[in-house]
C-alpha cells in the first residue's frame, strides 16, 4: 500500500458521515421499494470496498462480484427500474471522486489512485447490470413456460369437455339430421327442409372443429387426390345461404388443373371456416361485399389467397388471430383460426394474415 493511498482512505475514513448525508439526500428510490432498507447498507458496503482497494493490496475482485450480485438480485425482485440502481451508484462515484479531489495529495498521486476507483466502479456495474439482465430473463422465459403451459392446459380441458359433449350431442344429432334427409324424399315439396338441412350441417361443422382440438393426430382418415377447384365449388355450395344471406359476392379463380393429396376433410374445414369468417367481415359494410379466392401453382407449391374487401384488421390483432381462444366475436371461441393454422402446418404448409383498409387476405402455402 502507497503512503498516497493510506492517506486518501483515512481522508476519506474522516469525511464518511458528510458523505453518507449527502447520498441519502440526493439517490432515487421509489416508497414502494420492498428493499428500501437495503440501499443505504448496500452504498455503505460499496464505501468499504473502495476503501479496501486503496489499503489492501490482496484485496479480491470476488467481493465486488458477490456485493453486485446481492443488488442485482433484489433489483430484480422490486420489479423496479435499474436506473435508479445505475444512477445512485454513479453518485456514489462522483462523490468519491469529489472527496479525492479536495483531499491534500496532488494530482500526479491522486491519478492512479482515481483510475484504480473508477475501474472498481466500472466492474462493480458491469457485474450488477449482467446479472439483472439474466434473472429478468429467466424470470420473462419462467413466464413464458407458464402462460405456454395454461395454453395447454387449457387445451387439454376443451379436449376433455369436447369430448363428452360430442358423445351425447352427435348421436342425437346424426339422427335428426338422417330424419331431416328422410323427409326430404317423402315430401320433397316440404318448405324449410334446405334451410333446416343447412343449419344443422353448419351445427356439425361447429362440433366438429372442437373435435380437432383434441385430437393429437391431424385425421384418422387417409390422405386422397383430390381437385382444388371441385372442392372450393362443393364449399360454395355448402355456403350458399350464408353467401346468399350476406348479399356477398363469390369470384373463384382457381387453376381446375391444381390437383392435392391430403386430408379433404381437413382442408374443407379450413377453407370452409376462413369463408364463414370473410362473409361477417363483409356483412359490416356497405355494399359491395366481395371475397376472392384465387389458387396457382408457383416453385413446387399451391398458393391459395383468400381475401375480403371487409373492414381493416388492427396490426397487433394480424399478429395474434391465430393464436388459440383469441377472438374479437362476441360469441366466438377462439380456435377457428387456430385449428385452421394447425391444420396446415400439419400438412407441412403456412398460413399468414394481411389486411389493410382495402382488403383482408389469408395466404395458404401448401405442398403439392
């Protein structure tokens, strides 16, 4: 230890309470700081450490490390700005540096001794600020993992509920719905029979989006070739209340060549879902409704648009659409889109959003 050092540790020894005042009065800290009673603690251990610098030469680096390390950690845990943190350490600093400066030694004595300070501070934050950065990490991934694992869980419940409500919904419902086809070709002239046949195939629909939810495999059937433009056609078809009821315009462009192999079932329900989700957006403004669908070949893949010249999606909500239970129905579930996008990534293809003030468009991607 220099005779400079010991000289500025003891200058510094006699001016602590001036210091410690000064401190106090002049650092940021929130009322609501669950470690409120620590900060003065923690400038005072800091005092110390600096002190130790100058008088000890086997003085450890590791004692600074553990001292950042205690701070960072009950940063953290206040939940409150680090900045505070960075700018009551910075004063500590200054006032150090400040103390140093109107002590007696000269310039060329107290050089070597302020660099040797600032390098404690400079490390002491650098340990500080690292490691906050990695507990608030690990505490926004455990968040992450938890919000991931309601999801799931949540999932697995609708799975479970979908279940049992299939199992006594359907077998009543196949039968009204055989009697509905029976009567159809008794009394072929009976009004309502379509209307009545269409809802409850709509109503089918509905049960069997739920059914997906739960299943872990995308079908029990098997994949088959199919025509794009036959299907699309069959879904128009399927849709025409709907479509007729929402005074909405249908223009097909589809390649009648393009033909897939994979589950029929499935993509019906995408498309069918995607329409059925087109034709209310359309139906909240004036008149012209129109919705385009558009299917061509491009590199290897089928690209499917469909879009509507509805109202504008927000940006944050096109982010979010096709996440599960999100919805911005008042009587919607939340997991049309969703099942749409698991659907087709399961067959190995992408599904995106865009929408403006001119039109909305879903954009399938999917292998040939």
């Amino acid at each position: 230890m220099t005779s400079a050092a010991k000289k500025l540790a003891a200058y510094l020894d006699e001016h602590f309470s001036d210091f410690l005042s000064y401190w106090r009065n002049h650092m940021y800290i929130a009322d609501n700081d669950k470690y409120i009673d620590h900060v003065e603690h923690n400038g005072i251990a800091m005092f110390q450490l600096v002190k130790e610098t100058l008088t000890d030469p086997a003085f450890s680096r590791k004692d600074i490390e553990q001292l950042a390390y205690k701070i960072a950690k009950e940063r953290a845990e206040t939940n409150m700005n680090i900045g505070e943190f960075v700018y009551n350490t910075n004063l500590g600093r200054r006032l150090i540096v400040k103390y140093a400066l109107q002590s007696t030694l000269s310039m060329e004595e107290l050089r070597p001794l302020i660099d040797e300070i600032n390098y404690l501070f400079d490390q002491f934050l650098f340990y500080a600020v690292t490691k906050y950065a990695e507990l608030k990490e690990a505490e926004l991934r455990e968040k992450n993992l938890f919000i991931s694992q309601s999801h799931k869980d949540r999932l697995t419940l609708l799975g479970q509920m979908s279940s049992s409500f299939v199992h006594e919904f359907r077998n009543p419902l196949t039968a009204i719905i055989g009697f509905v086809q029976l009567l159809k070709f008794e009394h072929p002239n009976l009004p309502y029979l379509d209307i009545i046949d269409h809802e409850l195939q709509q109503l089918k629909f509905r049960i069997s989006q739920f059914l997906h939810v739960s299943r872990k495999e995308i079908a029990e059937s098997e994949k088959e070739t199919f025509s794009l433009f036959q299907l699309f056609e069959e879904i128009i078809e399927f849709l025409y209340a709907s479509i007729v009821d929402g005074d909405v315009k249908i223009s097909l462009s589809v390649d009648q060549s393009i033909h897939i192999f994979a589950y029929k079932d499935q993509l019906r329900q995408v498309f069918i879902n995607i329409l059925l989700n087109s034709i209310e957006a359309v139906k909240e403004k004036d008149k012209p409704r129109h919705i385009y669908i558009d299917a061509y070949r491009k590199n290897g893949t089928v690209c499917i648009n469909i879009a509507n010249n509805g109202p504008a999606i927000p940006k944050e909500m096109v982010q979010t659409i096709f996440e599960p239970f999100f919805t911005t129905k008042k009587l919607g579930t939340g997991i049309g889109l969703y099942i749409c996008k698991k659907i087709i990534e399961d067959h190995g293809g992408q599904i995106t959003c865009t929408s403006n003030q001119l039109m909305t468009s879903f954009f399938i991607v999917l292998p040939v």
